[in-house]
C-alpha cells in the first residue's frame, strides 16, 4: 500500500510555463519535506514544512503543507530547463514517526 | 569536496555472486542509511545506523548486510545475488537520527545482476 501519493507520476512542459504537483495521503505527518533529484544523481532536499497551512518560497518554488497536514504542494512558476528532474517527497507520519517516500514525479521542461 | 561518497558507481555481476558496496561520509553526521530505488524510481529505506548502532532495518533478505566500522563507513554487502536485487542503491547520512533530519545522498550505485 502506497501511503504517500504524488501526482502526476510525469509531466513535460515547455520553458516558461507554470506547473504545481502534488503529494498526498490519508495519514497525517508531523513534517514532510521535498527532495529534486537529477540524473545519475541522488535526491537534494528543496525544504521541509511542518506546519498545517505554511507556505515556503524557493525563488520560483512555492512549497504548501496542507491545513491538515495530510498533503503538500508543489509549484513551479515559469519553469526553466534547469528544473527538470525527479521531484520525491517524504513524509514522516505522526502515528509512528516512520519516514516514507513517495514515488516521484518526473518533471522535464524542454526549451 | 565529496560529503557522501560511495563506490563503485556502476556494477555488474551474475546471479549468485557475492558484492559489497562502501560508503563514507566526511560530514561528521552520526547517522547513515542504505536506500533502494527500484526502475519506477521508487526510495525505500534498508537500513540505519546511529552511531555504528543499527536503528532501522526494514523487512530486506537476510543476504543483504550492513558494516559500520565507525559512524564515518556505512558498507552494504549483499550475498547471492539475485535478478531482483537490480536496482540503484543510495547511501545517506544525516547529522540526527530524527526522521525529518535532512538526508545527504550519494551518487548511487547501480547494480546490474545478469
């Protein structure tokens, strides 16, 4: 069983253009962070969100942790080459503080 | 400087061969994991260790053994290999062993078992 869903499992845009994706459960975490990984390389951490409703910003990175801390967003605003990769988010769940993965989105953005 | 090193980058061996992958980190962190990301890209925790002290070993066959000779070497060998232990395999290390202790990766080793 799947516990941390992300969505879309792929998605390829091109230069310029906007995109949110999108990590979510029915369990709720006491914190969850997101993860860029790019190829041949392993996963870089982008921010971590503890709080229902907080909003971080990473230049053109909008981080949202959801009011109940069951979900979390990610949004992109005019993507740029640079941004393709593997986007992971983690979560670690407040019943038993266990870490877990979600299985990624694939992001490409072509020029 | 390399923070989390692990080597060999690629490797290839025929079913039933025994291999061992090393890792080093030179972040003074006091915990280090092993992590397996299937061809779907999908992480999933092995092993950890805080301090040389086994923390978290998931449900993986008893082939698979981690090493920590000091809390700076984290070496995984694997016994037996099967077809499905293809995989890129990924040790981390962290400066806690709180879960939401931010993680630093290494490059992976691909494992090709044919």
């Amino acid at each position: 069983t799947q516990l941390l869903e992300q969505s879309p499992q792929f998605l390829s845009i091109q230069e310029g253009e906007n995109l949110t994706v999108y990590c979510n459960s029915s369990s709720v975490f006491s914190s969850l962070q997101w993860y860029r990984q790019e190829p041949g390389e392993g996963p870089v951490l982008l921010v971590t969100v503890v709080t229902g409703g907080e909003v971080k910003k990473l230049k053109r990175l909008t981080f949202q942790f959801g009011d109940a801390r069951k979900d979390s967003s990610l949004h992109i605003t005019a993507a740029q080459p640079g941004d393709t990769g593997l986007y992971l988010c983690a979560g670690v769940l407040e019943s038993n503080y266990q870490l877990i993965w979600g299985a990624g989105t694939k992001l490409i953005i072509k020029p | 400087d390399t923070a989390v090193s692990q080597t060999p980058k690629y490797l290839v061996t025929q079913m039933g061969n025994d291999k061992s992958i090393k890792c080093e980190q030179n972040l003074g962190h006091d915990t280090m994991y092993w992590y397996k990301q299937d061809s779907k890209k999908f992480l999933k925790i092995m092993f950890s260790y805080n301090n040389k002290e086994l923390i978290i070993n998931e449900t993986v066959p008893n082939r698979f053994s981690p090493k920590s000779p000091d809390k700076a070497h984290l070496n995984l060998h694997i016994n037996s290999l099967e077809l499905g232990d293809s995989a890129v395999y990924f040790c981390a290390s962290s400066l806690y062993r709180a879960p939401n202790t931010e993680a630093f990766f290494g490059q992976g080793t691909r494992l090709t078992v044919v």
